[in-house]
C-alpha cells in the first residue's frame, strides 16, 4: 500500500513530533508487532511509524524494529512535492 503525503505536510508533522512532549526515544514496537497489527493496518500506523522515526534512538535492543520501521516507510511513503 503506497501512502502519499506532501512534502510540506511531512515537514510539518515532523516539528510537531519534534515539539511534543512524549517521544520515542528507546521505544520501538517489537518486529512480531509490526508484522501482525502495523502492516495489515498501515495506513492507520503511518504516523506512529513516522513519529517513532523522527523522534526515536537506535539502541541495540530495537535495531532490528527501527530497521523494519525505516523500510517500511521507504516502501509505503511516497512523499510529494506540491507544485
């Protein structure tokens, strides 16, 4: 499933997520998580995916879950520049 999102809408959710109170950090779904309920479901959980991306840390423990999360979205995301 492709989602398309503007360039200047995905900047602006980006600050956003930048500015919020809650981040990501350490957190990340688990790859079980992502397969069962985010990928039959990702056009609900494209800007949770996006959040944890822009807000987030790679530790050892969640590498492999932010990897899966970074695919997808470069697979899924088709962001657009509005002319």
């Amino acid at each position: 499933m492709r989602i398309t999102i503007s360039e200047e809408d995905f900047e602006k959710y980006c600050e956003v997520f930048d500015r919020m109170k809650w981040q990501a950090k350490e957190y990340a779904p688990t790859v079980e998580e992502i397969q069962k309920e985010i990928l039959p479901n990702m056009k609900q959980y494209a800007l949770f995916l996006i959040w944890i991306d822009c807000t987030g840390e790679e530790t050892p423990a969640n590498k492999e879950s932010r990897e899966w999360i970074r695919e997808i979205l470069k697979e899924s995301l088709e962001i657009i520049r509005e002319r």
